[in-house]
C-alpha cells in the first residue's frame, strides 16, 4: 500500500499565479523557453540556461547553479511563498470541456524502488542524472510528476465538496486555452482522511514523468544513505506528484513520421504492407483512425487505411496487442529497416496534440516521406502493462494537457 503524506508547499500568490506557473521542462527547447519566458516565468528556475547571453550549456554547473540563485531569489520577491503548515492540494486541469482533478501529494521514494509505484516505460541513465543533479541542487522537487491511481469514491466525494464549494486559490487559463486551478486543503481532518485512504490504496502509476520520478527517488535513497540517523520519515525521503483517478484521464495519440521508404518505390511499398495489412486508399482527406489494430498513413499526397490482419496481434498480450508494437514490428522494422526508434535519426515521433494536419504538412514539405496515425492507448492498457511488469515501446503514451510548473513545489530543506 502507498505512502503519502501532506507537506508545505511554495506556491505563487494568486495575483501573478499565471506569470510564475510554465510549461514543463522538458516540453521547450531553450530557444522556445527563453521567448516564452516572462519577468517572474519558473522557466528561469527550471530552464536556467536562458539567463545567459548566448543560452549557455543546459548541464554545465554556473547553469545549475543559476537555477539555485533564481529559486532563491523568487522566494525573496514574494514569487513563491511557502505555506505555514502542511496539506494536501487539489490541482485541476481543463481541456476542450473536460476536466481533470487531481492531488498535490508527497510521495515516499521506497514505493518507487519496491515497485508500489509502478512505471511503464524505461529511463535513459544521462536524463536521470540530470534530473537529479536539479533535485540535489535545488533541495526541492521544482516540478510535480504526473501519476494516476484506481478511483476511489470517497476520495471523489472530498475533492468535489471542496472544489464545488469553495473558490480557488488562483484559476487561469493558459496560453494553449487549458484552465489550471488550485486549492488548499487546509483541514486537518480531511488531510488525515486522505492519507488513510491512501494507505488502502496498492499502487500509483506514472503517466508523465519517469525521469523525474526516477531521479527524485534516486536523491530520496542517496541522502538516506549519508545519514547515519536515518529514520525513513525525514522531508528527503519525499517526493511531489499530482495524483488522479484513473476514470478521468485520457491518452491522446502519439504518432510517427519517417524519412524514406528504405529504398523501395511507392508501389514496393504498398504491395509489401499488404502482408500484414488491408490498404484502403482513403483519397486527400486525412484519415484518422478510429478503433485498434488500424492506422492511419499519409504517403505521396493521399491518406490510407491501414487494418492490420487477423494473426499479426495478440490480444492476450499486454505488449503484443499495442498498436505501436504492431507498427514497430511488421512496418518499421520489417520494411523500413528501423530497428532502434530511441536512437534511428530516420523516425520523429508527433504528438497528437499537434493534429494530423501536422503529419501532412512535414511529408509534403519534403522532410519526410511518410506519416502514420495510431489510435491512443487506453489507460487500461497502461494499467495492464505496468502490472504486469512490462515496458511499452518508446513514445507510446501522451497525456494532454500536462501540469503547469510553478504551481506548487516541494521543498526538503
């Protein structure tokens, strides 16, 4: 069972919620992040690179060590105040007329290493440290990773009598048309209750943010282990996550482009598809697929469905029946000979967020020769997969919208 537990959150004051809170670190290039960034923008916490003139070298140390200064500093200027007691936070998020809720808790880095939280996809060992070396300079968690939890009713029904009744700390609605909104749980009771029924709870699992969470629980293990009168309950051992009911979360499509056909013509390869697929020539108009097993492809100015064969799946496999390992196996690396998509400079991946319009508009261009549109992953199949202690192949989910940093942090000092 889970381990959570309220905390003292910095939090930017309501009137200028919008200026501090930013997109994540990892959704920006520098470039992108210094036009985006305004005066009080987290981007200059967390992307501190974009203080110097030319942008400096993300992982050189005078770059960390400006992020360390900025922290500081907007904690001097009233920019991040921290609260004077411990709770827990509800955080929701609005998209196209659905909304999400959230919590803002600490999580205990042993549920990480003893599988209580669980993963489904692999971390790249520099991106860790890279993370980590954030976290041990910072002393704090600057960004929350993303997790969910099976639903539970009770928990419902004390996010909704709070959210429902109360107004919120600070509500707006990003650049990219999203509405953020926070509140405090500053109830004893109700905070005790959570924690309680999180204890009942047997695991969380991350959506958004392995490496984060990898590293965060990495600094958790590596202070436990220099301190001599380590009790397992020190602020270290904790880190922050917003939490959410699985029934309300949504994976959007993540799809690819590729550069060439790997020699073969048009016709060469259409006619190799039809091994495993049903080619159905949809014309101009783009092609979005709409259940399993079917995809959608943009190739020399016309959409095709693709349907893939009775017998090239397998349903009663958590990582057989995904749609991406069907692509990956019988199209990328049958007949386009892409055999690594974490290192092939041959494939880009696309989130869905961008539309299929964008797939298009990078094969007419020239950059690349073909587009394929995948169906979304469920969150049962999420779910599923991490039980089962598999690993999906490489881009497989994409959650919309994703948190604001800035919005609450988690300082262990």
């Amino acid at each position: 069972m889970v381990k959570i537990k309220p905390f003292q959150g910095i939090c930017p004051p309501a009137q200028i919620a919008k200026e501090v809170a930013s997109k994540p670190y990892d959704v920006l290039d520098s470039e992108e992040a210094k036009k985006e960034a305004g005066e009080k923008s987290l981007l200059h916490i967390i992307k501190p690179e974009i203080g110097f003139e030319p942008i400096a070298d993300e992982h050189s140390q005078e770059v960390y060590s400006k992020g360390v200064e900025n922290f500081k500093l907007w904690k001097e200027r009233g920019w991040l105040v921290q609260d004077q007691k411990p709770m827990y936070y509800i955080y929701s998020q609005t998209m196209e007329g659905r909304t999400q809720y959230g919590l803002a808790v600490c999580c205990h880095y042993e549920d990480y290493l003893d599988g209580k939280i669980k993963k489904h996809e692999l971390t790249r060992p520099d991106k860790e440290e890279d993370r980590m070396i954030h976290v041990r300079n910072q002393k704090a968690n600057i960004e929350p990773v993303f997790f969910s939890y099976p639903a539970n009713d009770e928990i419902d029904k004390i996010v909704a009598a709070i959210a429902d009744k109360t107004p919120p700390e600070f509500e707006f609605v990003a650049e990219d048309g999203f509405g953020h909104a926070f509140w405090k749980i500053d109830d004893e009771d109700i905070n005790n209750r959570i924690t309680e029924i999180f204890a009942g709870i047997p695991a969380l699992y991350v959506a958004d943010g392995h490496h984060r969470t990898a590293a965060a629980a990495r600094v958790g293990q590596e202070m436990a282990s220099k301190n001599p009168s380590h009790t397992g309950h020190e602020e270290y051992c904790y880190f922050l996550a917003v939490v959410f009911p699985d029934n309300q979360l949504k994976i959007i499509d993540y799809n690819r482009v590729v550069k060439d056909l790997n020699g073969l013509s048009k016709e060469e390869f259409l006619t190799a598809l039809a091994k495993h697929f049903i080619v159905e020539d949809k014309g101009i108009d783009i092609y979005k697929p709409d259940a399993l097993h079917n995809f959608g492809m943009y190739l020399d100015g016309h959409w095709y469905r693709l349907a893939a064969k009775e017998g090239t799946y397998d349903d009663s496999d958590p990582i057989g029946v995904l749609d991406v390992t069907i692509l990956s196996n019988l199209v990328l690396d049958e007949i386009l000979g892409i055999k690594d998509l974490r290192r092939d400079k041959r494939i880009d991946f696309v989130g869905g967020i961008r539309g299929l319009g964008q797939l298009q508009q990078r094969v007419d261009s020239g950059e690349m020769a073909v587009a394929f549109a995948l169906y979304p992953v469920s969150m049962g199949q999420l779910i599923d997969i991490a039980d089962t202690g598999n690993i999906m192949p490489p881009k497989t989910t994409w959650f919309e919208p994703k948190l604001r940093s800035g919005v609450v942090i988690h300082s262990f000092e």
